[in-house]
C-alpha cells in the first residue's frame, strides 16, 4: 500500500473506533435513542465535517480550500436536514 492509502485507512479505523466509542457511552450512560439509524448519519456526518475541517486547516492551495469549503457547507446542509426531522 502507498502512503495515501495509510492514511485513509487510518482515517478510517480513527473514525471506527469514535463510533465504538461513542456507541459505548450511550450504553454505560443508558441513553435511549429513538432512531439508531439517523443517530448514526449525524454522527458520520459530524466526523466526516471534523476531518474536512482538519484538511481545510492544512491545506494551502486555494482550489483544494474551496472544495473543502464546499463539501463542509454540503454536510452542514445534510446535517440540518436530519435534525430538523422529527424523530
């Protein structure tokens, strides 16, 4: 695998293992979640929005910033999408 490929891959088991995390807590905390589903859409939505953010913060050329900016206002759109629906 190449570097680029590390990365991603440990993106991606960074990203598990909060979901892990997070699933643990709501256990031990007794939180009872009416919709696990859309639950989990905002939780990926919001990490997803964390690591564009984090590029965003490293990235210097200016069309790579724009996209990031623009993916950062899609997930903000879809992440007002799922909480303004009613659970």
């Amino acid at each position: 695998m190449g570097d680029g490929a590390e990365g991603l891959v440990d993106a991606q088991a960074r990203i598990q293992d909060r979901l892990d995390e997070l699933e643990q807590q709501r256990v031990r905390h007794g939180r009872i979640v009416k919709d696990p589903v859309r639950e989990q859409q905002l939780q990926s939505l919001r990490l997803a929005r964390t690591e564009l953010e984090r590029q965003s913060g490293v990235t210097e050329h200016p069309i790579r910033c724009q996209q990031l900016s623009q993916a950062i206002a899609e997930l903000d759109r879809r992440i007002a999408m799922l909480t303004d629906q009613p659970a």
